[in-house]
C-alpha cells in the first residue's frame, strides 16, 4: 500500500513552502496523487527528494 501525505505535512516535512513544494511537484520531484479535490504526495517520493539532496 502507498503512503500518502496531505501538501501541508509534506511543507512541515521538508521545511519549504506550499510554493517551493508545487515547484516539486510540477517538475516531478515529487509524485502526487489525486484523489476527488486532494491532491496527495507519495512518501516514498519525498525520502527519494531528501536522500538525492
């Protein structure tokens, strides 16, 4: 099973904002996924972000 985190946990996570944290997603650093009006980020993509880093 995928573990997903809400935008705003992953803000506090990685200590960014909601506008560095879009930036992310939009150039696919960080998966997401859509599920009715949320938007979910994947956790396995935000330990891959923080371990290239």
């Amino acid at each position: 099973m995928t573990k997903l985190i809400s935008i705003n946990d992953t803000c506090r996570i990685l200590g960014v904002g909601k506008t560095t944290t879009y930036k992310l997603i939009n150039q696919g650093k960080l998966a997401t996924v859509h599920i009715g009006r949320r938007n979910l980020v994947v956790v396995a993509s935000i330990r891959k972000l923080v371990e290239a880093a």
